[in-house]
C-alpha cells in the first residue's frame, strides 16, 4: 500500500536525522503529559527543566 510505503519511508528519515521515535502507547502518554498541558499548550517549565 503507497500509504505504509511513503509512512516507512518518513519513519526511516526522521530516524535517520535522529529523532526520538516512539511506539509505544504508554511512553507516548507520559511525554505527552509531560510536554503539554490540559489546554495543549506546550509545558514550558517542564521545557526549562529539561535544559
């Protein structure tokens, strides 16, 4: 199917480029609630304490 093929292709280019690429469900849930807030708006204390 073209659109797996071109998904496969952009997965391989984002980690190519070294992106944090994640799969898996729970691990996404955690940085999205760490990285962003109810409203959706980017957690910027959480952004300084990570610099």
């Amino acid at each position: 199917m073209v659109v797996e093929e071109a998904a496969d292709r952009f997965i391989y280019e984002l980690l190519k480029n070294g992106v944090y690429y994640v799969k898996d469900e729970g691990e996404i849930k955690k940085l999205l609630e760490a990285a962003v807030t109810e409203d959706f708006v980017i957690n910027k204390s959480w952004r300084q304490e990570r610099q």
